[in-house]
C-alpha cells in the first residue's frame, strides 16, 4: 500500500517539475521576445505615424 502511494508522488511530483521547467523557459523566451519588439517599436517610433 505505501509503495502505491510512494510510486503515485514521484510520478506526480516529476511531472510537476518538469512542467515548471516548460513554464520557466516558455515565459523567459516569451519575456525576451516582448524586450526585442519593443526595441524595435522604440527605435522607429519616429517613423511611426498616427
């Protein structure tokens, strides 16, 4: 019984880390992404016009 419990909180706890990791980098490419947009946006602004 307590090896069924100990088998089902690894499994858990692995894929909890692993979609933490996925989250982590997914969030850090997309934050970067937003900087180099706005980058660009900041260095045509002058062209832009409204």
């Amino acid at each position: 019984m307590n090896e069924k419990a100990y088998k089902t909180m690894t499994n858990t706890g692995a894929g909890s880390l692993v979609l933490g990791i996925i989250l982590l980098v997914t969030g850090l490419a997309a934050g970067v992404l937003m900087i180099i947009n706005g980058a660009k946006l900041l260095k045509s602004r002058s062209d832009l016009i409204f």
